[in-house]
C-alpha cells in the first residue's frame, strides 16, 4: 500500500514536471519532439539525478510507465494547450504540487538507501529542482534560482520536515503528507502572496570599522 | 566482427561529434585548451550518459582511444580549420552521420544490458544528441532543441527503427544499417531542403466552445 | 597520514570553490537559498561528476561534512561577504588553490580506481573545472572556457604533472605537491600577469596553396 502510494506520488510529480516542460515547449513554439524532449527532461531529470548519486537502477529505464507518462503529457500539451485557458497559472500549480512531492520522495529514497539526514535533504531537494533547472537552461529561460518568489526553499523545506520527523520515528505517511503539505504551503505563499526572502545587496552605504 | 563495426562506428561517432565541438571553439574564439574541451565533452558527452545511466563502466575511461581521437581532432582543427573552405557544410553532415550512428548504438547498448524498447529508443536518442546540447549550452549557443530544421527526430528516427527491427528479430547487421541510412535520410532532409516538423503556434485567433 | 591529507585537500578544495559560488550568488543578489545552493552545486559539482563516472559512492553522500562545509561558507558569504574588500581578488586567488589541489586530488583517484593515465588526467581536469563550468551556467554568466587567462590549463598542468610523475613511480607527496605548485603557478601568472594562450583567429588574410 505504502508503496502504491509512492509510485503514484511519483508518477503525478513526474506528469506535473513533464506538463511545465511541455508549456515551456510551446512558448519557446517548439516542433513536436521538442516537446517531447522537453516534457521528458523536466519530468525525469530530477529523478534521474537522484538515482545516480544513489547508484540505484534509473527509475524510468526499469519501469517505462514514465516514459510513458512524459509523452502522453507532450501531446496532450501540444495539441491542448491553447484550450487551457490561464495555463501559467496551472503550470505554477501543478508545479508546486511536484515540487514538494518530489522533495519528499527523493528524500525517503535517499535516507532508504542508507543516506545520513543532511544528503538525505539536499538529494530530495534536488531531485524536485534539478529537472526545472535543465528545463530553463535548455530553454534559455531565466533561472529558477534568479526568481523572486520561494521556490527552491519549498522543497527544502519539504525535505526538511520530512526527513526530521522520519528520522524522529514518526509514521511515514503521517512525515510524507506534513512535508508535503509544508512544502507545498510555503509555495502557495510564494505564488498567492508574493513571500520570498530577503535578497542580497550590496550594502554599499554602510561603512565598516 | 560485428564488435569490430561497432568500436568502429562508436569511434567515428566520437570523431565527427568532437569535430562540431572543436568547429564551435573555432568561431568562438578559444584557445587551443578550450578547443580540447570543447571536442571532448561534444565527442563523449552523450555516450557518457549513455554509459551512466546503464551504470557500466564508461567507454573513455576503459579504452583510452576515445580521448585520443577527441584530442587529435581538437589538435587538426585548431591548426587546419581554416584550410578547410565551407566547414560549416562539412560540419552539418559529419554530424548527421554521428547522429544517426549513435542513436542505433545507444539503442543497441541499452537493450543489450537489459532495457525494454521504449527506455532503449529514448536512451538512444540522448546518446545521440546530448553532447550536442552541452556544447550548445557551454559556448552560449542557441540550442538544437530551438533550431527549426529536424534535427532530435532523426536521432528518435534512427533509434526507433533500429529498436522495432531489432525487438522482432531481423538481423542485427541488417537493423542496424536501416536504422543508420532512416535517420540519415531524414536529417539529409531537413539540411538539404530544410524539412521541419510544424511548430507549436499560439492559435490565438481560433475559437473553442 | 596520506589520508588525512587527502582529505584536507578535499575540503578546502570543497570551501574554496563553494565561496566563489556564494560570491557570483552574491552579484547575482540571490537569496540565502540561492545562495546555499550555488555554493554547494560550486564546490561539490566537480568530485560528483568524478565519482559517478567512477562508479564510487559519492563522496558528500558518505560524509556530511562536505554539505556543511559548503552550507557554513554560503552563510558565511551572505552576512560578511560586504566586510570583505576587494573580494573578487581573493576569489581568484582561493579559486586558484582550489582549482590546482583539486585536478591532482581527481586524478590520483581516478589511478586508484584503475583508470590509465590519459583517462585519469580528464578526470582530474573534470573534478577541477566541472563545478565552475556550471555555477556559470546556472548564473548565466559567460563561461570560463571562454575567458582569456590560462585557467583549465593550469587544471590540465596539475593533474598531467602528478599523473606522470606518479606513474613513474614519484612518492606520492611529492608529485602532489609538484601537480599542485605547477597548476598554481600557472593560474597565478593567469591573474597577476594575464598569461593566457593564443586564441584561434580566423586567418582570413592568409592563402594558402
């Protein structure tokens, strides 16, 4: 049951991902199998990562249901898209919503695969930021690290509670659905109301003895 | 035999891709270090993920030919490139040989370490086209992804036809050269009459009910 | 006593390159997020690379002190980084260090791994150049393969001086310290003197027979 649950975590993270890549694709007025790359890259690349620097058997090379997922996701997007009307609001969305499933997810694997809590975090975190961060490199979009808005910190976040109360002992369904729901809240914030942190500045005025 | 033609496919893959890289560094401008880079990460980039996410060893670091044919490529081009009139067009089709060439034989390597078809067609492809994508990324070009003529589909041709032929038994020879001169002839296409597949477009004018 | 050596390379090499992640985090006017994530991409991108194709454990994974090194220098950074004056020139100089201790450190474990000499020079060269090449990549910054000063030169006369002086049999502490002080020296004329190769230039003017 638990691992039902996993798998569509992972799946539902993995369409949402592919879909963002998928609008990507056609603002940038891709053909087709750019779409499809892109929906593929976005959907997979976290997951990719995180399997790697685990040195476990890549997730969508074993099961291609994923696969699967990316490129029905790549059609719909294309042939569907403009029927959507406000899509960058879904995208936003579907987006947070990945962002923190993945977060947890990559978490659980990496402290299941015998990972200390630190790298347990950062591997969760990046495996929900590193498929939109190849999505915008590879697109030519504005780094997600360069946005205002909370977004990296979501999924640290979601990692974070998570892999605290796991380590604490506390039931995994109950640690995955609060890291999820912290995540995805503090995102919320980020979109709804605009929350981000404070940026650096050159504090240029101030003198120093 | 047949792992004779394979070393030497993979071998002229390495060379035409590290050629593109070291053609890059040329119209960029660098120096002779950045030209040995620039042919290396394009000649082994995607057979390095390839080899990566199979988790197998990885081909440049058992067989150190592969270095060596990257560099001395770099070597030729830094000193011959501007004896070589119309490079550009000498550029386009040593690519479209590696291009097809690589997808069959990351397709070929992925089934052969166990990968069902659609893991093996995509798997193929990224061999075929991932250098590419990080040279355009690391010498701040446009990507391939966002140029108009085909370029991915026929490294998904290449791969696609080569899987199918060969998950129903035709000859491995046979599979292999059809899967080679489908992708070759389709990119062949798109640089000779400039074939593209439509492109996603706004379709701001038409209305839905 | 090799070891502990080896290891203290390592995490200077880690902190050294992390802060100058934390420091373009710092002109990019990031958050505390961005800025904990470009410092960590900085200073762990280049052994990760290296040890995956490797095949070994990744060595953050296995030892959280590499995670809290880059996390303290990204705090660091973000609070004191106005006291320091001039702080673009110790970024060169600790940059410096870092880039000439890492190419020896990736390659000597490139040889213990197995690797020929060729192969464990790339490597070497990889360890020290990959976490730069895409801390500038995500900052949007131009690349350091196309800035003038010898810079992956100084990489590739580290890791080639330790790589030959230890096949032939140098005791290892002295060709480390040898890879080091070349690969240093080098950059150091890079900065101080603008030592830097010939670029390719296209040699429009020439004929050639």
């Amino acid at each position: 049951m638990l691992s039902d649950l996993l798998v569509i975590m992972d799946l539902t993270g993995v369409a949402v991902f592919a879909a963002t890549g998928g609008l990507v694709a056609s603002r940038k007025q891709m053909d087709l199998i750019g779409f499809g790359m892109m929906a593929t890259l976005t959907g997979i690349g976290g997951g990719t990562l995180r399997d790697a620097l685990l040195d476990r058997p890549i997730f969508w090379i074993t099961d291609q249901r994923y696969l699967l997922v990316c490129l029905g996701i790549a059609l719909i997007i294309y042939f569907f898209a403009p029927l959507v009307q406000r899509r960058y609001t879904l995208l936003l969305w579907g987006d947070a919503i990945g962002l923190a499933a993945f977060s947890v997810l990559g978490a659980f694997i990496a402290l299941q695969t015998g990972a200390t809590p630190l790298p347990a975090i950062v591997l969760g975190m990046m495996t929900a930021t590193f498929g939109g961060l190849i999505r915008d490199i590879v697109a030519g979009e504005k780094s997600l690290l360069l946005k205002p808005e909370v977004y990296a910190t979501a999924a640290l976040l979601s990692a974070g509670v998570f892999t605290v109360m796991a380590s604490f002992g506390v039931p995994l369904i109950l640690s995955t659905l609060t890291g999820i729901v912290a995540g995805f809240a503090l995102r919320a914030g980020g979109i709804h109301f605009g929350w981000s942190l404070p940026r650096y500045r050159q504090r240029a005025g101030r003198t120093y003895k």
